[in-house]
C-alpha cells in the first residue's frame, strides 16, 4: 500500500487532540486534519475512490491490449501516463495558486485544449453520466459510513 512507500493519506479528527498521533501518521504520508468528525467520514469516503482508478487503468489496458499492444507495454504506459498526471495535481495543489480558488482539480480540466482529445473524453463521461455516478456513489458510501459500516 502507499503507506509502505510513505505516500498516503490519513485523516484525522480531532487532530489538535494528540500532536503524538499526528507525528505517527505524518510518517506514513499526508495529513489532513478534519474539522469535524461529518468532515472525518467524508474524507474517508474518498478512500473507496481507490478501486475506480484501478478499473479505470485495467479498462484502458485491455482496449489497448484488444488493439494491439501488448499488455506490459500498455500497462507500463498507462502507470507512467497517470503518475505524470497526478505528479500535476500535487504540483497545483503545492503551489496552492489563488487563482484555483480551492478547486486546483477543476482548474487542470479547464486547462484541457479545447477541442482536444483530452476534453472530448470529459465530454463524453460527463454525458454518460459517469460522473454523476460517481457523485451518487459517494454519497452511497458515506451514508454507509455514517452507519457504521466499513
């Protein structure tokens, strides 16, 4: 896990509580304290975006694959393409730009070249409705949060 490479995510609530606790975590990655425990579970609901990202990778690599390359290639392709990707994000959100304003995601897709490849498949999804499920199954997950679920 991401956490063994020191590179994940642990929200904390209430984090001001224990300094200790927070020293432990910042071992393993970032943390993001909570304000309130709601904040808490929703920032715990993200975690279940993790299993998405990893369909979405193998859903590439298989039409890659059906297309001709071969599987190694695609997936060494695609890990480098998305790591770049993120590598933007993390760079955004570091250099915490006021013109973001709290929305460095939002800011990187309007950054897509209009008529691009890129926005043609936001379009796409966004009239599919993907990310409107996506949306939907958030708040699917934090109700089961909210209920004790795991």
């Amino acid at each position: 896990p991401a956490v063994a490479r020191q590179r994940g995510a642990t929200a904390l609530w209430p984090a001001e509580a224990c300094p200790p606790v927070v020293d432990i975590f910042a071992e393993l990655g970032e943390v993001v304290p909570a304000r309130t425990e709601d904040e808490l579970l929703r920032l715990a609901s993200a975690t279940a975006l993790m299993g998405q990202l990893f369909e979405q990778l193998d859903v590439a690599q298989a039409w890659l694959r059906d297309n001709g390359v071969e599987g190694a290639v695609a997936a060494r392709y695609l890990t480098a393409l998305y790591a770049g990707s993120v590598a933007d994000a993390v760079d955004r959100q570091a250099s915490r730009l006021e013109h973001d304003n709290g929305a460095p995601f939002r800011a990187l897709v309007g950054e897509q070249t209009a008529g691009g490849i890129n926005e043609q498949v936001v379009h796409g999804l966004r009239d599919a409705g993907a990310f409107d499920a996506l949306r939907r199954e958030l708040d699917r997950v934090h109700l089961r949060l909210e209920r004790g679920g795991a």
